[in-house]
C-alpha cells in the first residue's frame, strides 16, 4: 500500500497540482493586499473619504461608530464592505486566471489534423492515378 501511495504522489499531476495550490495562495495574498492597499483607497477616497472594510449594518439597531466597536460588543453586523472587498478580489484573481489560461492556450500547439481520406487509388497494371469509384482505367482501359 505505501508503494501505491508513493506511485501516487510521485505522479506529475499530482506535483503539479500541489505547486499550483501554494502559487496560488500566494497569488491571492499578492491580490488581496493589491485590493487593500492600492485599488480600494482611491476607491473610497472618490466616495467620500469611505474605507470599505469599516462598512457594515448593525441588526440589533444600535449604532456603533466602527465595526471594530460593533464586534467587541457582541452586536450581529452584517459587514458588506468586507464582502465588497472579497468581491473585488475575487474578480481581479479571475480576470488574472483569464488572461493566463488565454495566453497559454494560444502558445499551444494546435492538435495535428487527421489524415484526409484518399481519393484516389493507383491503377494495378499502368500505376495511373485514378478516382477510388473507377470500375475501369481511363489510361489503360483496364477493368480493375
């Protein structure tokens, strides 16, 4: 069973999947702190000076000056500016996906093309090519 397991492992997709998984969780901490720090604060200074990550909805009608306060408190928020951002997020790792799975499928090779079916056969006695359907040699009058 642990050779099984080994084979396994050892497989090439299997590597590659394991590299692609932590090459993607760095890549979303390089988008998720990209959204945070670069694309959201014009964003929200656009809007009025609004940081997105501090919007949110009390449900138990109190008002809480940050949703830091709100938390601490115990209050059940709902926090759509957090949303907002895994949003945002998420629609720039997929147009990145996009991008690359685009440029990747074009350097690729296209798959070659079947052989197309003959059409044409050689004749046993003159060696005249000659339609597959021919009954008879246009060259030789030979009956084939």
């Amino acid at each position: 069973m642990l050779k099984d397991f080994k084979a396994f492992v050892m497989r090439g997709n299997v590597l590659d999947l394991a590299v692609a998984v932590i090459i993607g969780a760095a890549f979303g901490g390089i988008v998720t702190s990209m959204v945070n720090d670069i694309v959201m604060p014009p964003i929200g200074l656009v809007l009025g000076h609004v940081d997105f990550k501090d919007l949110f909805l009390s449900l138990n009608g109190q008002g809480y000056a940050t949703l830091a306060a709100a938390k601490a408190a115990g209050a059940p928020v709902i926090a759509y500016g957090q949303f907002l951002n895994t949003v945002i997020n998420f629609l720039i790792i997929a147009f990145v996906i996009f991008v690359i799975v685009r440029q990747a499928s074009k350097l690729q090779k296209p798959a070659p093309a079947a052989p197309a079916a003959p059409t044409t056969k050689d004749c046993a006695f003159c060696c005249t090519a000659i339609p597959i359907a021919a009954k008879r040699c246009p060259n030789c009058t030979s009956q084939l």
